[in-house]
C-alpha cells in the first residue's frame, strides 16, 4: 500500500507554543462564523478574552486542551474544565465543516467517560448550539452572559456519557 500523499486530520496534545494561533483561531471563529446570531460588538467583547494572551495560555494549560491539525497545521481545539464542562471548542472558519471539531468533541467525551464523568455540559453559543444538539446534547438553561461590557445569550447544554466500566462497556464485554 502506498503512502497518501494528502494531509490528514489529526489530533494531539496543546503545547505552549501552539498558544498564539489557537488565540487567532478564537478570533477568527468568533468573527467569521457568528454573525448571524451576535452583533459586531459582542463578537468583539466575545474575541477580547484572547487580548491577555497569558491569561489566555494559563486558562487552556490548566484544562485538558486537545489541538485538531490537519496536514501538521493547527486548525482547532477544545478544552475540558472540571473533566465534566466542555469549555472552548473552536475551528478556525476555513476548516469549519470538515470534521475537526466532531473530532475534538469525541475524543473529549471519551476522556471524560473514560475518568468516570456521566454528564458531559457545555454553553454553547447560538451559533454552535445545533452542532452540539447533533451529538446528542439537550438544552437545560438559557444564560446571558455580561463580557466586556456586552451581554451575550448561550444555553447549558448536558449530554449523559456512558462511564468507562458502566453497563454498556458490560453489554459488549458479554457480546464478545
């Protein structure tokens, strides 16, 4: 079999270095695929939170944060707090619809069960609330959210996970 000569889309650990661009996917994420539900201003309050790019840095090293690549290149990641709330979850505009973020959000589901969470929660954006209900999460709460002297509007959403060692790893273990 020969080797594919077309890049691939892969997932690995953030590392500090990858800081800087996750901070411009943030941004461009939030200013090219929200327009629709939020106006320039709270797209800008919203994009402010990578302004402190330490804080920024500190806030994904101190969560599980996985980085999507595709051909080597960052094009997205997401963050786990509290192994339970899925905290950012982010794909740069050209790479939007191609998978990267239905990956991040798999492998964090799988991380997350496989320590023992059995509710996986999320605010989700207007924008990415249909994305999130695709995957089988349910809205609960409608927030609004005051940031830079905006106000922006997410829903809590929760998504039950089946534990690593729970009845359905059983069901199969017995299917084998």
């Amino acid at each position: 079999m020969m080797a594919r000569a077309e890049p691939e889309l892969a997932m690995r650990p953030m590392l500090p270095a990858d800081v800087p661009l996750l901070a411009e996917i943030f941004r461009a994420a939030i200013e090219e695929l929200t327009g629709d539900d939020y106006s320039e201003a709270q797209q800008e309050a919203w994009a402010a939170a990578a302004d402190d790019l330490e804080g920024f840095a500190a806030k994904l090293a101190g969560e599980l944060t996985l980085v999507a690549t595709y051909g080597g290149a960052a094009v997205g990641f997401a963050a786990l707090a509290e192994n339970r709330r899925i905290d950012m979850l982010y794909v740069h505009p050209a790479a939007a619809g191609q998978g990267a973020g239905a990956m991040l959000l798999d492998a964090l589901e799988k991380l997350a069960a496989g320590r023992g969470t059995t509710e996986l929660s999320v605010e989700a954006s207007d924008t990415a609330r249909g994305f999130f209900e695709k995957r089988g999460f349910a809205a609960k709460t409608r927030n609004t959210v005051f940031q830079a002297g905006e106000w922006l509007a997410n829903t809590t959403m929760v998504k039950p996970l089946a534990a690593a060692g729970g009845t359905a790893d059983r069901a199969k273990r017995t299917l084998r």
